[in-house]
C-alpha cells in the first residue's frame, strides 16, 4: 500500500516545493473608444495554454511566469480577438500599458444570432435535437468558432460529435443532465448577456475548471461582479421560431463595500412564426448577487434564473408532400378550430434554477472553487392519440398518392394535396370532436380522440469543488470531486379530451393482439379498467434515481520549449428504475423499484506540446477511458418494463489529435488531425412498425464507430480594416462493425434479438465536409461582414429495422430480391449546398458610458430548397416494392433576418 501510495505522488505531485522566483504580469483591457474597463476578456498566454480573465475594472494578474516574450491572446464576445506580444522582466512584477482593444457590445451580428435562444429545429426531449452551442462560439479556436456557427443550419457538429460529449458548467457546477447527457439551452433562453461570459476549453485539453470532456467544455461566468456597471436595453426582430425579442439588464458592478449584483429580464414572442402553425411565448428572469471579503480572498456568489416558455412545434414529413404541396416548409402539426390555427405538438418547459459559489483564494498560487446547484425542469410536450379510428395525422403515408397501386387513386389524392384544402392537408379538429361527440351519442364516453401530454421532468441537484495550484514555476495541478443526484420523472397525462369525458387506460396495441386477454392489455394492473379525466396522468408513469460520484486531477508541466499535461479521472455511476404502473404485458418487471445499475469507469489522458517559439507550436493529444451508458438509452422499452440488455456494460472511447497551430501579426490559425474510436456504445431507437402494428424500441448494443479527419481554421488580418477567414474540415464518421441488436414491442408480443447490418454505414444527420470563407471589413465603428458557406457528404440516419440480417437470408448476388435489396441498404445522400450569410452593424459612440449597437444580419441568401437538416429512413420495407419505401425530412428555406439594436448606459 505504501509503494501504491508514493507512486501516486511521485507520478501526480512530481514537484512540492514553490518556486524561489515569483515573476508577475499586471495589465488592464479597455476599450479604445471609450476607454472603459472591459471586465470579462479571457487573456491566454499562447505558449503555456493558461488562462486568465479580467475583473470588473478590467485588470488582470499572470502569475509565475518565467522572463521571456511571449504572445497573449484576448478574446471575448464583448471585444474583436487581439494578439499581443509582450515582454516579461526578469524580477518583480512586469507592469504592461493598458490594452485598447474594439469594443462590439456583445456583437451579435455574426456570434449570437439565434444560435442559443431561438431554436432553428425542433429539441424535442426525445429527440434531444439541439443547435450549435455558445461554447463553439466563445471558443479562441478559429475552426470552431467559425465553422461551428456558420454552418450550424445543416446540423454541423465538429468531428461529428453529439450534444453529449459537450458539458456545461455554470459558476463552477456542471449542469448537463444525467439521464439524456445534454445542456438544456432553453433554461438560458433570452438571457444572452447574462451568459456571455465564459471560460472554454477545446476538446480535451486541460482546463482550469474540469477534467474535460470529447467535445470541449464551457464553464459559463454568471457571478455579479463579473459584469460591466450600467445597463443594456436590446431589442431584436427575426423571422425564425420568434419574431420579437426584448431584454433588459443591469449591474452594480464591485461596490466599496464587496458587493455586486446583476439583474435580467427578458422575452421572446411570436403569435405565428416563419412555419404555418407555429408561435413562440417566453419570460425570462436572472438575478446574481455576490459578496467579497479580506480584499477578494473570499466571494460568494447567488445566482437564479428560469426562462418559462411555450411553443408550437414544426414537424417533419416526406419530400412526396413538400413537393405536392409546393411547400418545403409545410407543417403537419396544425390545423383551424373556429377559424383559428392550432398546433397538436406544443412544448411547454419551465426550468427554475439556482447556484450557490464560494471562491477561496487560499494564497497568490492556489485557489479553491466550490459550488451548489439544484435545478428543477418541467417539460410537457403534447400530440395526438387515438383509439380504434383513423390516424389522425394528415401526411401519414397511407394518405400519400405513392402508397396506391391504382393510377385512378394516385390521381384522386393527388389533386387533393396540390388543392391544398386544409381540411385534408392540415388536422381536421372538427372531424376528432365529431367522433367523439359520436361515441358519446352511443353511450360510450371514451375518448376517440385525445391530445396527451408527455411529461419529461427532472429534479437535479450537483456539488462540484476544484482546486487550482501553482505549485512550481514549472508545474499546476488542477483536482476536483463532483456528486450529483438525479431524478427524471417520466410519464403522460391528459391534456384535452377533445370532447370526451375520459380516457380509458389500456393499450390500444396490446388489444390487436391479446384482445382474449384483458390482463395484457392493461396499463396498470394495480387500477384495471381505470378512468382517466383530463390533468390525469395515464399510460406510464416511472422514475429514474441517478447518482454518481466524480474525482480528477490533472498535472500540468510548462518550459520554453515544452509543454505537456497528464491526468485521471474516476467516476462511479448508479441509476434504478421506479415504475409507478403495473403494467400487463410485464407484471413482473414493471411495478416498484427495479435491478440497481453501478459502473466504475476509469479515464486518461495527456498532451504534449513543442513551441518552435512564441507564434508556432505542434500539439498532441490523446485519451482513453470508460464511460457508463445514458440511463435514457440503457433501458429496452422504459415506459413498460425494467428490462435492460443482457450484460450491459460501459463504453470506451480512444480519441487523439495533432494540431499545427501558428499565430503571426497577420496569420492565425490551427490546422489538425484527429480520429476518435467508439466502442461498445448503446443506441436506441423508437418507431411504429406499421407491419406488426405496434410501437417498437429497437437497442443497439456493442455499437463500434470511427470519426476521423482534418480541420483547418484560419484568419488573416490585411490590415485595420480588412480580415479574412476561412475554417473548415474534411470528415468521415461511420460505424465499423455490425452490432447486435433487440427488438422489444410496447405490446409486449416482439422481443427478438438478432445482429444488424451497420457495419460501412455513416453516421447520419451532420456534413461530413463542410466549409466557410468569410470577409469582414471596419471603419469608424462600422462592421461588414459575407460568408460563403458549403457543406456536403450528409447522409440520412439508418434505421437498423431495415437492416436486420434474418429479412435477408434469401438475398443472393443477382438473384430476383439482389436489386431492391440494394436500393433497401444504400444509405441516401443528400446533395451538397451552399450558403451565402450577410451581416451589417455599427457602434454609435454617445458621451459618457452610453452607446448603441446596430446590427443586421441575413442568412442562407443563396439556399437550395433541398437542403436537409435532418431525418431517419422510414422503418417500413418492400422486397418487391422498394420504390414505397422514403424518409422524413426538416427542410430549410428562404432568407433568415435578424434585427438587433441595444443601448447601453
């Protein structure tokens, strides 16, 4: 135990003792207009990747620093990116002239348009579909922050990663939540300049706040003091989900006595947006308040916010109706009751938050950050049911002219939907009120038709404590520990009856095939043949208990030359099942608390980097670990059952990088290559299979994939007018084995386990190239900006149902099935496009601390209507008629415009 123990401390604390030197840098950052102290500026000292950031009078501290020239890097959304080269003296403190850098009052010509706060696809829960974060957008990594943003219509996520392995931190507290592992971006809504600052590390590299994660991660800096005294008032149009848009806020800045405080309100409305049926209602409120002590040794800081809001969904559908329609964004979620449009798909989410931080400043070279968080989220998300009639939804398949054999009937059905007679085209409301009201007539009060809510609600507490320590002039070591408790409710509930005057609580599937069996066919065996009234919750009810347990270090060596960091992290995960049902088609797995599920999970890493001097440098990455799996995807049908894969175990990922990165007083950029390897992931997902007539979850597990490519980001400045950038990367992202799979029905007649062909096949949704070259142009506070924006090599999501390897065990080479099952198994590409996004802005400088900000941007000018932001392939099949089978699609469309002016004071 003991030689465990001093290799331990040999290999993570290889040097105790402090540096006899203590070399300082001190410099200020105003603006150099108005020469206001601009507090927030993340100041990186390029050759050592540390991090500093500055104070509410805009000073910053570099800390035990060795003498020499280095390149300091300023960057934030308040400011234009500025590279300074600087000179460190031998003893004492290097005192540096203030820096004037342009001020563009959290330009949001070209950073914030409507990334976080508007939504340009749906983020269903289920989907977890999700835009471009702001940490891509606050990112000093020219690639990312280019690219990400400019092509973030088409669904670009850098090397292919998802939402997940992208974590948010918030005053020192992580706030992805544990059941689907995203940030949920809505609880932030309208609350732009309250989020503005940040400290953002790329990818793996270390940082100063967490161990790390794949995708990078942003700790977002919402403490009081961190925000310019005055006020800012902003109003905003857009054409988008939301078309008006306000938001007031206003610091104290660091008063004498050592407080702060900061308060935010904002809103976004639409009574109708760019989509047909749609609208956009929100509020939004934040108030932060911190105190510090013993001249800044001590601060504790308060922060809440929620961002209620309600919204009517944009649906998907197929190209056949786009085209019939002459519409490519046409909506089948609504339709007109008493003459006024309604939306069957509405999002209703209020998400309270609030954060407690204690900062410690133990001495000039260690710092201790400890914070609490509790979140509550409420998210509701209504559709349509239905028991023993139509499908209510107007562009199901078996309505689409392409379903028919009979010319005559392709014909008839095609009129309708070219005639566009909403009463066919869009919901028919009066129609579901009318059967209702006709079954009640026949003395059966069920409902017929129902608009259900599903509920998705989650309770989330977290505690986080970080150490950062000088412990050298050559060495800082980073350690935290992290616990969290979750639980996500899940269930449904009544949300319009529609007419009726209940609901009777059975499964409409079950019933097809158990109809002799009235056990089966209940929802909850513990209330047989129970009444549902509306607010009534129905169909399933269970929770998910979450805990787990983090602890990290990270060691980090600086020289001349040569920089290198390693570190560990260890991570111990449980989740359980408590179902609230019994349901009838698992009685025995269903009801009461099911099997715990513990993981231990092990992950390193390191880097090394070698600076030929202060402007060029190679870097090196890699990492290796474990990761448990979602409790969202672990479990095969959760609504209904405990039951989970056989032997289910966590994920590994090896991921490495080797970058050039260089930065010049004219040229800056970083070009790399990178590959990442997934292996035995989970993947699940749901449909109706219209053959079997039933809801199915389909899990994948032991899923293998393979990201690889290259990524440039450059900029170059010609001189105090003119920029230039170009970002983009070259990409391939496809799984790499064939997985084995199981089939389980929520009728509980399909469980079927059997091996899926995915192996070569690419990861859908996202471009696998893609690219932008922008020009910006500056003078006397006006900003004028054009991107040209392409991405290609975008593949549409498999299903794994039409891949299974029993549906073709007749397939031989050229025999009768050998081309449909080529058409069947080819995985569609959409075409490659482009984009053209303009922006225009201007600062109105006015006396004292006051100024306005004018900004005007329009995108996607030269968009092709048959760009794809999204989809899956349809899960149904035809051996002999594989020209039935087609996906749904998100499509993009037209000019997008936004208006921006604030005022601040």
């Amino acid at each position: 135990m003991k030689h465990k123990l001093l290799f331990f401390m040999a290999f993570f604390l290889p040097c105790l003792v402090f540096a006899q030197g203590n070399v300082s840098v001190k410099g200020s950052v105003i603006g150099a207009v108005s020469n206001d102290p601009i507090p927030g500026v993340i100041v990186t000292v390029t050759e050592l990747n540390r991090q500093v950031t500055t104070d509410a009078d805009g000073n910053f501290t570099i800390r035990n620093i060795q003498p020499g020239t280095y390149v300091i890097q300023l960057n934030s959304v308040m400011i234009t990116p500025k590279n300074v080269s600087i000179e460190v003296e031998n003893l004492g403190v290097t005192e540096l002239k203030p820096i004037r850098v342009t001020e563009l009052n959290a330009n949001e010509d070209v950073s914030m348009i409507g990334i976080i706060d508007a939504g340009m696809v749906d983020d269903d829960v289920e989907t977890s579909g999700q835009d471009v974060s702001s940490t891509v957008i606050l990112s000093n990594d020219i690639f990312l922050n280019k690219a990400a943003y400019q092509l973030s219509p088409a669904r670009f996520s850098p090397r292919g990663y998802n939402s997940t392995q992208e974590v948010k931190y918030i005053n020192g507290v992580e706030f992805n939540d544990q059941n689907r592992g995203v940030f949920n971006y809505a609880a932030v809504g309208a609350l732009n300049d309250m989020t503005r600052n940040g400290d953002v590390t790329n990818f793996t590299a270390p940082s100063s706040f967490t161990f790390g994660e794949l995708g990078g991660t942003e700790n977002i800096n919402m403490r009081a003091s961190s925000y310019t005294p005055g006020g800012k008032l902003t109003l905003s149009y857009t054409n988008r989900n939301y078309y008006l848009r306000g938001m007031f806020t206003y610091s104290t800045g660091l008063k004498d006595n050592g407080w702060a405080f900061t308060t935010s309100i904002g809103g976004r409305y639409s009574n109708e947006g760019n989509i047909d049926g749609t609208f956009y209602k929100n509020v939004s409120f934040a108030f932060s308040a911190e105190k510090q002590w013993k001249g800044g040794e001590h601060s504790l800081s308060m922060v809440a916010f929620v961002s209620p809001v309600q919204r009517g969904q944009q649906g998907s559908s197929y190209r056949e109706v786009y085209e019939l329609t002459g519409n490519y964004l046409y909506n089948p979620n609504w339709g007109y009751q008493n003459g006024e449009k309604r939306n069957a798909k509405v999002v209703t989410a209020f998400d309270p938050t609030a954060i407690i931080s204690h900062i410690w400043k133990i001495n000039d070279n260690m710092t201790l950050t400890t914070g609490v968080g509790a979140h509550y989220a409420r998210y509701g998300n209504t559709a349509l049911n239905w028991y023993n009639a139509p499908d209510p939804r107007p562009d199901y398949y078996r309505y689409l002219p392409s379903y028919f054999e009979d010319e005559m009937v392709q014909l008839r059905y095609k009129e309708l939907w070219r005639t566009n007679q909403t009463s066919f085209t869009q919901i028919n409301w009066d129609d579901l009120y009318l059967a209702n009201a006709n079954n009640i007539r026949n003395g059966n009060g069920a409902a017929v038709y129902m608009l259900e809510e599903r509920r998705s609600d989650l309770l989330e507490t977290s505690f986080n404590s970080t150490l950062n320590a000088r412990m050298s002039r050559h060495f800082d070591i980073t350690a935290g520990v992290g616990a969290r408790y979750t639980q996500s409710r899940q269930f449904k509930t009544v949300a319009d009856l529609l007419g009726a005057e209940y609901v009777l609580d059975i499964d409409k599937f079950a019933e097809q095939d158990f109809s002799g069996d009235p056990d089966k066919i209940q929802n909850d065996l513990n209330r047989p043949q129970r009444k549902v009234y509306e607010e009534g919750i129905f169909g399933y009810n269970y929770n998910l208990n979450i805990y787990s347990l983090n602890a990290w270090i990270v060691n980090q060596y600086h020289s001349r030359y040569w920089d290198y960091y390693y570190g560990m992290k260890l991570t111990y995960t449980s989740f359980q099942r408590d179902g609230k049902m019994r349901n009838g088609r698992y009685p025995d797995s269903s009801f009461g608390k099911g099997a715990r599920h513990q993981f231990t999970d092990l992950m390193v890493k390191g880097g090394l980097t070698y600076k030929f001097n202060g402007r060029h440098m190679i870097n090196a990455n890699i990492s290796y670990g474990s990761e448990a799996p979602l409790p969202n995807e672990a479990y095969v049908s959760p609504r209904i059952t405990d039951r989970t894969i056989d032997d289910m175990k966590s994920g590994r990922v090896l991921s490495a990088d080797i970058n050039y990165i260089f930065s010049t007083p004219h040229l800056a950029g970083r070009i790399g290559v990178f590959q990442t390897n997934f292996y035995d992931q989970m993947e699940r997902s749901s449909y109706y299979d219209g053959i079997e007539g039933t809801f199915i979850n389909h899990v994948l597990y032991g899923v293998n994939r393979i990201h690889r490519g290259i990524e440039l980001g450059a900029t170059y400045k010609l001189d105090d007018h003119w920029s230039f950038d170009l970002a983009g990367t070259v990409g391939e992202y496809y799984y790499s084995n064939n997985p084995d799979g199981i089939k389980n029905s929520e009728n509980g007649k399909i469980v079927e386990r059997e091996q899926v062909y995915m192996k070569d096949v690419y990861v859908g949704g996202v471009p696998q190239i893609a690219g932008t070259f922008g020009i910006r142009y500056f003078i006397k506070y006006w900003f004028l900006g054009a991107n040209l924006n392409g991405f290609a090599r975008n593949y549409i999501e498999a299903a794994p149902l039409r891949r299974l390897a029993s549906s073709y065990t007749e397939v031989t080479p050229y025999n009768q099935y050998y081309d449909a099952f080529k058409q069947l198994t080819t995985q569609e590409r959409f075409p490659a496009a482009y984009t053209l996004d303009l922006s225009i802005g201007k600062i109105f400088y006015l006396p004292g601390r006051q100024s306005i900000n004018f900004n005007l941007s329009l995108n996607n000018v030269l968009n092709k209507k048959d760009i794809c932001t999204g989809g899956y392939e349809q899960g149904r099949f035809d051996l002999d008629h594989p020209e039935r089978f087609g996906g749904k699609y998100y499509y993009m469309q037209g000019i997008n415009c936004f208006l921006n002016v604030s005022y601040r004071f």
